[in-house]
C-alpha cells in the first residue's frame, strides 16, 4: 500500500522538487537519491550514508485512482520530491511495508536507514538498524501505529500497522 505523510503540517513551508523524473514505478514514501532531475536508488551504503536521501510525498491526482494501494508513479512521470535533510526534527506517518523487517521486530527506537543496490531487493525501501554510524540522515521510530490498516482489511489486510518516525542527523 505504501503510505506516506508527514505527521504535521510544519512541512509546508519546506523545499520540494516537483518536477523529478521516475527512474522506477515509485510510491508514496519510497526513498531515493537525486542524479540530474532523476531518482535514482543509492548504489551504495555510503552514498545512503551521505545524507542526500530524498522521499517521494506526491498528491493522488489521478481521478481514475479509487484505493491508494493502486498508486504509484510510472517510469518517465514526474515524482514530488522532498530532501529529508531539509526536514530534520520533523517527524513522518508511514505504513509498515515501506519497511522490509517485519513489523513485529521494528520497536520504537530502532533507526530506519535506506535500502540501497546492495541489497538486490526492494531498494527504494527502508529497513530497520540498531546503529546508525556514519549515516548523516535517518528516521527514529517513536511510536508504532495503525497507520495503512483500514478495517475492510481487517482479517485480509497485508499491512499490520506503521509508525511515526522522527527524520534525525548527526549535525
């Protein structure tokens, strides 16, 4: 389902790039770096670890769209960009399959860092780490949530739940 928002509406007044490129089909809260006007997934730990991590946060516009699972951005269609840098402090509502641990086993206080090609699979997720060292930029989970569960799910639904999570930086 892939859900995404900031917690507050504190992010209004903050930067966005409105006119990225999809490299990939990209959804709500997938994360990325920048190459030109393009996202791009990290290729590695250190570019992830540089800090130069941006998330997609795009308005549904399609009127043909009737369940947010069914949306994404498809290659070439422009992505809402938004440098988690910018944003530090703030903190962010995202569904439980942004993330590729498991839900039971993402804790509040536990980091959650980029994915990157590295990690061959599900590269614009997130996942889950104990020790941020060297990350410039990550996301501290505070609370876990009901956030992307909807009760026609409730006894089908994929998604267990989300969190809120704190954008963070070692500076």
């Amino acid at each position: 389902m892939s859900l995404f928002k900031f917690h507050d509406s504190n992010f209004i007044n903050g930067y966005n790039k409105p006119n990225v490129i999809a490299t990939e089909v990209t959804q709500n809260g997938n994360q990325f770096k920048l190459v030109g006007d393009s996202a791009t997934v990290h290729a590695t730990v250190s570019e992830a670890q540089a800090g130069d991590i941006y998330v997609m946060y795009n308005i549904i516009d399609k009127p043909e769209i009737l369940n947010t699972e069914d949306y994404n951005v498809k290659v070439g269609q422009y992505i809402r960009a938004f440098r988690l840098k910018d944003f530090v402090g703030q903190e962010v509502d995202l569904s439980a399959d942004l993330v590729t641990d498991a839900f039971g086993t993402v804790t509040e206080g536990k980091f959650l860092v980029p994915r990157t090609t590295i990690d061959t699979t599900d590269t614009m997720l997130w996942k889950a780490v104990t020790d941020v060292t060297g990350y410039e930029v990550y996301l501290v989970v505070t609370k876990k949530t009901t956030f992307g569960t909807f009760t026609i799910d409730a006894n089908g639904g994929t998604v267990l739940g989300g969190y809120v999570a704190r954008i963070a930086s070692i500076n």
